[in-house]
C-alpha cells in the first residue's frame, strides 16, 4: 500500500476552526489518505466534505485523558458514530490500568468496541505509552486483544511523548499479526514514519502528512 494509504490525516487542536476542517479533509481527499481524524464537534461537517470519497472520517473518544466514565465514552463514540465516523480512536482508562484494575480496563475497551463494531467502523485503543511501563503497554495488549478491538495506538500526541520505534516493536510483538499497531505521537517526518511502519505500525496518525508525503521535516508538535 502506498504511504498515503495508512496515514490518519490528523487535526485536534482545540483551537481548529471550520476552515481547518475543511482544509484538512480537501487534503485528504487529494492525497488519498486513509482518514481524517477530528475532534467529535467536527464530525458530521467532515463526513459531509469526505462523502463519497475512500477517505474516512475518525474521531476521538475519552480525549485526551481516558477518564471520563464508561458510559460516557460509549455514548459519546455512538454519537459520532451516528454523525459519519468509521473509526474510534478511544483513550484507555490510564490510571486504572496503573492500578492493575484489568477488569475495569477491559470493561471500559469492551463498550466502545461493541458500540463501533455495532456501525461496522474500526475501534483503535490508545494506551498512552509514555505514561506506561513496558510491562503495562504488554497487559494492555492483551486486554485490548481479548475485547476484539481492531487496533492499539501509542500515543494521543497529548501527553509527554509520542510514537517510538522501540515502542511499536513492542506493541506488534504483544498483539502479533491479529490486528493492527498505529503510531501517533510527533511523527514529522518521512523518514520517522518508514521507520515506525517498518517496526510494525500499519496506520500512522499525523498532522504532518503532506509534509511527510513530501518528504519535508516540520516541527508540528502531534
């Protein structure tokens, strides 16, 4: 697949405005990237922008923190699901899993994966590496496996680091070829993102994506 193909077009600052919605999916549409990743107040304006095109729109769930109650995050993806999101990228109750309350985590993984297999869309589950011991990033792993969802992702770009090499072999080995590894996290550059795809990641989140198709070195911060 071509670069483009597993790139998540990202925009979630909190200060985007309409014409960053509609810049970044016009974008998308013209580069061919797999999806648009916007906060959920922008979802159904990005779906309406991408209808018709291969290029999807993704939302994120429990952002950045993963602490809002579970039946918050369930509802909160069902509504951007019902607005035009096929894909979930949600935010692991961190502390909880810090806590090695493991029950807790999956339950809380389980909600919003059966909400997003419920629409036919793609869970993502973020676990926040930087925050994590190796040993918890591989628990994580196993819990994410275990609720059937489609992906465990590295980071927000939120927190006090991104996406590492070291970090994406240690997620692929963890989930093995099952599903899929997404590298998010200050990856500005080409060279950054082969090397993420080459330990194992098979989407990678980015505001850079021009620029990385480009191959141009940028100092966005996500």
């Amino acid at each position: 697949m071509l670069l483009a193909g597993l790139i998540d077009h990202t925009w979630l600052k909190p200060e985007a405005t309409k014409a960053d919605i509609t810049r970044v999916c016009h974008e998308a549409r013209a580069h061919g990237f797999a999806a648009v990743c916007v906060n959920p107040v922008w979802v159904s304006y990005a779906a309406q922008i991408l209808t018709g095109c291969h290029t999807v729109v993704c939302t994120v769930i429990g952002f950045p923190l993963g602490a809002t109650t579970t039946k918050v995050k369930a509802y909160e993806a069902q509504q951007a699901l019902e607005n035009g999101a096929r894909e979930i990228d949600m935010v692991i109750a961190i502390g909880k899993l810090k806590d090695q309350d493991f029950s807790f985590v999956e339950t809380d993984i389980q909600a919003v994966v059966n909400v997003t297999h419920q629409y036919r869309a793609l869970c993502k589950v973020i676990i926040e590496t930087a925050l994590l011991t190796d040993e918890e990033k591989v628990q994580a792993c196993k819990i994410i496996q275990s609720t059937g969802a489609d992906f465990v992702k590295t980071s927000t770009g939120f927190s006090q680091g991104g996406a590492t090499v070291s970090d994406v072999i240690l997620l692929r080995r963890s989930v093995g070829e099952a599903i899929g590894v997404k590298a998010a996290g200050g990856i500005r550059s080409r060279e950054i993102a082969e090397q993420l795809i080459a330990a194992g990641a098979t989407r990678i989140g980015t505001s850079n994506g021009i620029a990385i198709l480009q191959d141009t070195k940028v100092s966005s911060t996500y």
